[in-house]
C-alpha cells in the first residue's frame, strides 16, 4: 500500500512539471539576457576601476621633482571657544580677542616627490592672524593630496584610487556617456582612515577629471573638491582645490574655508620676501582671482586696525606681567613647539618641544608614568658640514629619577654620513649585585645586606665618536667611552669601606653591515674593551655583541620588524665590573608610537638588563590598519593602526622568558597590552599607555 502511494506521487510530480516546462522554458528565457547584461556590467566596472588604478603608470614623466607656485586662501570661524583652546597648538592666537573671523593668503612653492613627503616654501603671505601666525597648517596637507598613492595625505588615508586599497571600498559605476563614468565609492567599514565619495573619470584611460572627498581624520571633519590637471604628470595632481573642514574638540568649534590654485606661472623665479608691505604687493599683483566680499571686508577691517595702531601718538604702557608674562611667554612657549632661525642667512634652527603637553607624556604598569622631552638645534657651516644638538630629558615618576642625553654632532662629511659625536647621559640606573656577593665571601651574614640597598648604581657615561659610511654597504664608528658608577645609598659603602665611586674606560668599535643597502636589512658587531690603569678604580672586561634589524615594508600601510641578536662578556675581572649592553638595555625615555614601541622588552625588570654574562634576543612586531579592533562597530572608528608583538629572552639569570602583546593607535593615544612567560608558566601582565593627541601639528 505505500509503494502504490509513492508512486502515485511520483507520477503526479512528473505531470506537474510537464505540465509546467512551457513557463519554467519562458521564465528563463526572460531571466538569461538579464544574466549575460549582469556579466557585461561586471566586466565593464571591473575594467573602469581598473584603468584608475592603472593610470599613474601610462604617465611617462616622473612627479619626482615637479614644481608648483601655487596659491592658498582661508577663511576660519571660531564658533565656540573656551580655554581649553590655549592648550591646542597653533591656536593660541585665536583663542583670545573679539575677533572670531580670520582670513589669509599665501603663495608657496611647492616640490613634489614620488617616496618622501612634499617640500613647500612660503614666498608670500598676507594675514589677520595676529603676528601672522599660521593657524591648522596641517590642513594644507588636504588640499594637495596625491590620490593615485596609496595614502594620499602622508602615509594616513587610505586613498580609493589604488588597487592596493581595493579591499577597504565598495565601488558603485554610472556611466554618464559612452566616454566618462561616475566612480563614487564608500568604505567597507567605517574608519577615519577611509574616505566616501565620488570621482568623474575618463573610461577609455582612467584619468580622473575630478572628485569629491569626505572623510574625518586627526579631529577635522572634511569636504574636499578636486579638479585634476589634464597633461602628463600634472593629470597626477590637482588644479584646483576647495575644502571645506570642520574642528571640534573639547567645545571648541572652527569652521575653515580653504582653496588652492596651482602651477601659476613662476617665470621670474621669486625668492622668499621678507617685508609684509612687499609681501601685501606681491599677493594683491598675483592672486589667481578675486576675493569675495566678505573676504575683502574682513580684510579691509584688518587694514583700518593696523592703519589707527600706526597713526596713533607713541603712549608709555605700564607692563602687565599677567599679560604681557604669563599670557604671551607662557603661552606661546610652554604649550607650543618652540621653533626659529638663526644666525647668518637662517643658518641655524632650532625646535624644542611643548615644555607642557600630554602628547608628551606615557604610562607603563612597568615604568609608570614617564614625561620626556625633546630639544633640536643645527647650524650650517658650510655645504657639506654642520653642528646639531639632539638632547632628551625625561623624568620618571615612579623611580623619582631625572633622565637625559645631551648629543653634540659635528657633520665633516654629509654624503658619506661623516659625523663626530660628543655625548654625555646621566640619570641611567643600574644594579650590580657584585658587591654584595663580595661582601657576603668576605664577612658572611654577620650584616644584613638587603637593608643597605648595595646593588643599585648611578651611571654616567661620556661618549667620543666618530662615524663614516664608507658606502652603502659597509659603515664604521669608533669612539673612547667613560663610565662612572656612584651608589644610591654611600652609608653601606662607607660601612664596609668599600669605594664610593666605580669609573672604568673603554675604546669600542661598531661595524655595520647594509647587504642590499639602506633600505635593507642591518647587521651589526659592537666591540668594547677597557683600557687599564685609566683610572684608580679601574676595572678589565671585554664585550661582543652582535645585532640584526629589518624593518619591511608592507603594501598597505603594513610593515613587519624583526629584530635579532646576541651579546656576552668575554673576559670579566673576578672583582666588581659592571654590565652593561648596547642593545640590550632599558630605554629610559620612551618615545611615541612610531619611535620605541616596537623592538623592546616591555615587562622585563631593569634589574635584568645588568646581570647576565650573555643573552640572545628576538623581537618582532606586526603592524596593520584594520586588523582586528578596527572591525569592531563604534569602537573600531577610531582605530588606525594595529600591532602584534612577540619577544623573546634567553640569558644566563632569565631563561626562556616570551612576552606577547597586541597595541593599537588613534588620535588620542596608543595602548598596549602585554603578557610575559617564563620557562612556560605566566609571569606578568601589564599595559603601555601613550598620548598621541595633536602629534604633527
């Protein structure tokens, strides 16, 4: 009875579908040329996007080199202040006053280069600003992006038009005539390191004409319109450019109007101008166009400001220190990079950094919290020669220890890198259980050894170099090094008679190997030997280390580092001598994320760094946008780049010690997590914590 039921069914579902096959034979032939046209368009927004990313390549000449006299004007709003706006750099002169309307124009002549950052000089500029400071000079960089490199604005945002990149957007084709099609693109993830918009392209070459950009990055919110050169190397740049950005921070609001014009004739080969009336000339004799009217009333008002503080009678004003000291001094300096020229013909420079910023300080469950500083100076003799200061100071909170570096360099030879170095550093602490081992054979337990804190040193060291590339591969430096080892606590020395001060010098020689030149891998051998009879407490060692780094990298925005090597003292007197590594050493002053986030140990104790004879070292670290928290909704807007970090130790007083973590940077700060193990078993955990905030303003 079932089988006849089952073949009931059977027969009624084949008469069902014969039945049927007339209007499953129509349906698909209706449903199969809407198919082919499907593929077609495919194949046909696939070889538009295509010819966009391929285009830079059909262009014969190099952008390397090329330059512009191009023409900047601004107008910015300061809807909303409070004095929190001091504290951000380049407003400081915009933060006070009625006037909350500024206008300004410049001419610069701008190099660009195809693998390193643009170069622009400022001709000529005419400003309301008070003392014609610059104000979000960073927004420049907007107006002038290379959009067919992988990131078109410094090595941030990643831009739309390059294949690269393909995997961050989605791509939407119109075509507007059988010649020029509507790209307009948005990011497959909502990132501050994508954009969305669209772009006016030429479908037989890919040339794009124009296009509109939005995207938000460093906390300015941005619209930019772009119309392209048409020939050669300038179809690689823009025309024209008008932004429009926003700035909130803090209940702070800006508002600024930008436009650009480029490749204006420069015929005449202007040089810098120094005098504003001349410089007022120049603008107003060569500016592209017009100003609007609310342009020129600003500026007009400006004029009639200037002209009554001109005319008036020369009046005896009594000094205001809140004003003229804490306002002015204190302000400008303390929450701003300090930066000038010097000299004959601006031979020297010189740039200090904020003396009262967060961006400067960082946080380590390891260090603690640590505040650095940095300070530059260089002046020029000569075309092939100059002297540079390079000093860093820190101070950390938890150690309540004063850190610093004070280089001075004396440049013989720029080509072959031909340097003589004078450095002196203080403030390095260091522990030494050497003594206390000595005591301990001498006098037995008959003290307690713990309580007088014997085995922790300050270090001085005095450093003389000199440094030669002798090509791209091979490189040297030699030098003579001084050391002087002081107790923290002189009552247990004074106690057991021990010396109060430990002082060793040393010739060493470091020879650098470069096998497929400066971009390439690094290996190096550092060698340092003592001299004896120096000093009266001399001591006799002998150190090797060998050393080899890589930084690769990646398409992408991503690169990988790797980091390998060893050291070890040969020869080591039975009494006190001190460890102390080149490589392998605590860095007292840790910079930003780009600086000493990579490369280092990050919950190792210091004690360590100073008591093996020996050690082998590896460190490697992953760097990517969007990798993995970017992806998260809300949170992941935010991120910009992401980090994988693996370390790992071996040494005679630590063996098979990893540390594993994962750090992630935006605007405001980078964090890192990290987990140490030894010989398996979990030892510790902790995080790094930096200020990134306004970094590059």
């Amino acid at each position: 009875m079932a089988r006849f039921g089952f073949l009931v069914s059977l027969l009624y579902f084949c008469e069902m579908i014969r039945a049927s096959y007339r209007f499953i034979l129509i349906t698909l032939m209706l449903i199969m040329p809407c198919v082919v046209m499907a593929s077609s368009n495919d194949k046909k927004y696939l070889l538009v996007i295509s010819r966009v990313y391929d285009y830079s390549m059909t262009v014969s000449d190099s952008i390397e080199g090329t330059t512009s006299l191009s023409y900047f004007k601004y107008l910015i709003t300061t809807n909303q202040r409070n004095p929190l706006m001091f504290c951000i750099p380049r407003l400081y002169n915009i933060a006070k006053g009625d006037n909350r309307t500024f206008f300004g124009e410049q001419f610069d002549r701008q190099t660009f280069h195809e693998k390193r950052e643009d170069e622009s000089v400022n001709i000529a500029k005419v400003s309301t600003i008070r003392r014609r400071h610059s104000v979000l000079p960073n927004l420049q960089d907007y107006l002038t992006p290379q959009i067919y490199k992988p990131t078109i604005i410094h090595n941030d945002i990643l831009s739309p038009f390059h294949r690269l990149n393909h995997r961050y957007y989605k791509y939407d084709v119109a075509y507007l005539s059988d010649s020029v099609a509507r790209i307009s693109f948005r990011p497959r993830m909502r990132n501050t390191q994508t954009l969305r918009g669209h772009a006016i392209v030429q479908t037989a070459t890919g040339r794009i004409d124009s296009c509109h950009l939005e995207g938000e990055f460093d906390l300015i919110r941005f619209e930019l319109k772009m119309t392209m050169g048409t020939d050669g190397v300038y179809s690689l740049l823009p025309k024209t450019s008008d932004m429009h950005a926003r700035f909130s921070f803090m209940g702070n609001r800006i508002e600024a109007d930008y436009s650009a014009t480029y490749f204006l004739p420069d015929s005449t080969g202007y040089e810098v101008l120094d005098d504003a009336d001349i410089e007022r000339a120049f603008v107003e004799s060569h500016r592209p166009d017009t100003l609007t009217d609310v342009e020129s009333r600003i500026l007009a008002a400006h004029d009639s400001v200037q002209e009554v503080r001109r005319n008036a009678p020369p009046r005896v004003r009594k000094k205001d220190f809140a004003k003229d000291v804490l306002w002015d001094i204190f302000g400008e300096n303390l929450l701003h990079r300090i930066k000038g020229k010097f000299g004959t013909d601006d031979r020297g420079v010189y740039r200090i950094s904020p003396l009262l910023n967060p961006l400067y300080f960082s946080y380590s469950g390891h260090r603690g919290l640590t505040y650095r500083l940095k300070m530059n100076g260089s002046y020029r003799l000569g075309t092939n020669n100059d002297i540079s200061i390079n000093a860093k100071l820190g101070y950390s909170f938890k150690l309540r220890q004063m850190f610093y570096e004070l280089p001075i360099a004396y440049t013989f030879d720029k080509k072959h890198d031909g340097i003589i170095k004078l450095s002196y550093k203080d403030g390095n602490p260091m522990t030494n259980s050497t003594v206390i081992d000595i005591l301990k054979e001498e006098r037995g337990d008959s003290i307690d050894w713990d309580e007088l804190n014997l085995q922790y040193f300050n270090h001085q060291q005095f450093h003389f170099l000199v440094h030669y590339d002798f090509c791209t591969l091979f490189s040297a430096e030699a030098g003579i090094l001084r050391n002087r080892w002081t107790p923290w606590k002189n009552q247990g020395f004074v106690l057991t008679d021990k010396p109060q001060k430990y002082r060793s010098t040393s010739i060493l020689t470091e020879l650098t190997f470069r096998p497929l030149g400066m971009k390439g891998p690094i290996f190096t051998v550092d060698y340092e030997r003592t001299l004896q009879g120096q000093s009266k407490d001399h001591m006799n060692y002998e150190r090797w280390e060998f050393d080899g780094s890589y930084l690769k990298d990646l398409p992408g925005m991503r690169s990988i580092s790797m980091r390998l090597g060893g050291g070890f003292y040969s020869t080591g007197t039975t009494g006190v001598y001190f460890l102390d590594y080149t490589n392998f050493r605590e860095n007292n002053i840790p910079g930003g994320w780009n600086d000493e986030w990579s490369g280092e140990f990050e919950l190792l104790h210091r004690n360590y760094y100073n008591a093996s004879k020996y050690y082998v070292r590896m460190n490697a670290t992953y760097e990517s946008p969007m990798l993995l928290l970017s992806w998260v909704p809300v949170i992941g807007y935010a991120i910009e780049k992401e980090r994988f970090y693996l370390s790992t130790l071996k040494a005679n007083k630590i063996n098979n010690y990893i540390e594993l973590g994962y750090g992630f940077t935006n605007r405001l700060f980078s964090m890192g997590c990290f987990v140490s193990f030894k010989k398996g078993q979990y030892d510790s955990f902790g995080c790094k914590l930096g200020f990134e905030l306004f970094d590059g303003w």
